[in-house]
C-alpha cells in the first residue's frame, strides 16, 4: 500500500480534512465519496473520520493506492491542526527519565505509576499558527515537544499483549506550560494542572498523523526542540519512563479509550524553566520527531 498522511488544512476560512500521498492533498471527503460511498463515513473533518477507523482504514488504503479526485500540492495549502475537536487529551507528566533528573528527581520505576493530567480542546492550534502567550497570565511560559498517539479502537482493561493495537497513528504535541501559575497558594490543595497546562494556544499540534504502522518503533525515535535557532531539547523516546503500551494499560484500568482520543506521552530534557530561559514574543519554535516531521509555530505577545 502506498504511503499517506492525515492532515487538515484551510479552505477559503474552512477546515477540511485532507489525506496526502506523494507529495499531493486530496480532500477526504471527495475520497471518500468515490472510494467508499457506501461507508457511511463523515470525512469533513478528521474528529468525525477517526472515529470510524475500522471501517475507514481500508478505504484509506484504497486512496493511496490510487487517488480519483482533483490535488493540490502540499506546499500551496495552509495545514491545520490535525483535530480541532479530539476525543480526551491525556498528557503523561515526567515520563522521561532526563526531564525528571532535571526536575531534581531520581526515578525508580519499580516504585510508581504513571501521572496524567488532561490539557483543553480549546487550547490546540496547528502549524504555523501564533502561541500567543496571554497578558498578566504568567512571566514563565515554556515548551515541551511530545510524541503524541493516536487512538483509533475503543479500549479498557488491556495488557502490554494487546495496548498498542489501539494505536492508529502519531503526530507531534507541544506541551505548552505556564511555570509559575501552578502552584496555588489559596487553596490546600497543591499543584493546579488546569491553570499550568491549559490557556490560549498552549496546545500547538501537527503537522499531520502518520499511520501507526509507517512508525517502525515508536520507542526509538529522536526528538528535538530548536528555539530561535537554538537547539534546547535533543534526545530520543527510548528514554521514556513508561512506554505508550504501559501509559495505555494504566489509563484503561480507569477510563475506557474512544476513538479520537489523544495520549501526549511526555517530555524529555532540555524544557526553559531549568535553565531560566523562557518563551518570548518574537521565538520561533521547532520541534521535531523523526518519521513524524516538523512542527513549527511564532510566539507572539497574546491578549
């Protein structure tokens, strides 16, 4: 089967889901209509398509193998953010060894489980697109590039035998952070995750999804954070604490996984709070994970 990728991208003020395969984007829709018509599949977007997976997977297939409507080059669209409306994003929290060295802590993973929190739909951005970091929020906004999963089956109580096969592809997640607003002192009850994680533009994603079965192991895959031409975070997703087949066993013991849900599965070392380096207007930021590709955004001063 000939190679593709799942992508969104803006039609005069519209978004459309779109589907590229050498170097051309077909709208999905269109696609779908000649190749599957009878599939019942919503191909308007890609929150709609991904969750019939199942039965989409083949017509993909059918697509890249021989595209029947009208292209456009990929280089004269504008991408957007794969998903404007996902499923549930979980974010795993200190899943990299070195990030945690970094944080002051020593991990023995023989001794817990993995920490999520959830980051808002209505944070995500694509490529291309302003972070705009929002005024009298914070003075410590940071980056954290991930390797975000793709869930595409519905899942709940799987083993390390069987988690992955929910997994139908992979994109790039910026794990955008306010450093300095997490910590609340007006109530006993330590850390915010919401006010840390979760503002205007704080969830940068794209450039498009990869099929799961195009990434030879996801475990093995170099990632890099470039800021203003400055490389901050170099490493590779061998150095996860838990793999993505671990994070999805730990969260179906407590929620089923849907179709359209988002798994961020950390970062690794290198992140500004450390360093005292943190985003200003005026950055740009690259970050990029091998067999992905490139994920790019402008940091501008927010409302």
């Amino acid at each position: 089967m000939a190679s593709y990728k799942l992508l969104s991208y803006d039609d005069n003020g519209a978004t459309k889901a779109g589907i590229e395969v050498d170097g051309f984007v077909f709208n999905l829709a269109s696609e779908i209509a000649f190749h599957g018509p009878d599939s019942g599949i919503d191909g308007s977007s890609l929150d709609t398509a991904i969750r019939r997976w199942t039965d989409l997977e083949p017509v993909l297939g059918k697509i890249a193998n021989s595209p029947s409507t009208s292209a456009t080059a990929i280089g004269d669209i504008k991408l957007c953010a794969p998903f404007s409306n996902p499923g549930t994003m979980y974010c795993a929290g200190a899943n990299y060894y070195g990030h945690a060295k970094e944080m002051g802590n020593e991990l023995d993973k023989s001794t817990i489980e993995p920490l999520f929190f959830l980051k808002s739909n209505g944070a995500i951005i694509g490529p291309n697109d302003d972070i705009r970091l929002p005024k009298d929020y914070s003075q410590k906004y940071d980056w954290e590039v991930e390797l975000a999963a793709v869930i595409g089956h519905e899942g709940h109580h799987l083993t390390l035998d069987n988690a992955m096969d929910i997994v139908v592809g992979y994109t790039i997640f910026n794990d955008v952070s306010a450093r300095d607003v997490g910590r609340r002192t007006d109530w006993n009850f330590g850390m915010d995750w919401f006010r840390h994680k979760s503002f205007d533009t704080s969830a940068p994603m794209g450039p498009w999804i990869i099929p799961a079965s195009k990434i030879g192991d996801p475990q093995n895959l170099n990632i890099k954070t470039t800021i203003s031409g400055e490389v901050m975070q170099d490493d590779n997703t061998n150095d996860m604490v838990f793999s993505i087949a671990e994070l999805i066993v730990s969260l179906t013991k407590q929620v089923p996984l849907r179709p359209g849900d988002i798994i961020a599965t950390g970062t690794c070392a290198g992140v500004g709070v450390f360093r005292g380096i943190f985003l200003k207007p005026g950055d740009d930021i690259k970050l990029e994970i091998e067999g992905i590709g490139e994920l790019c955004n402008p940091v501008v001063q927010g409302d």
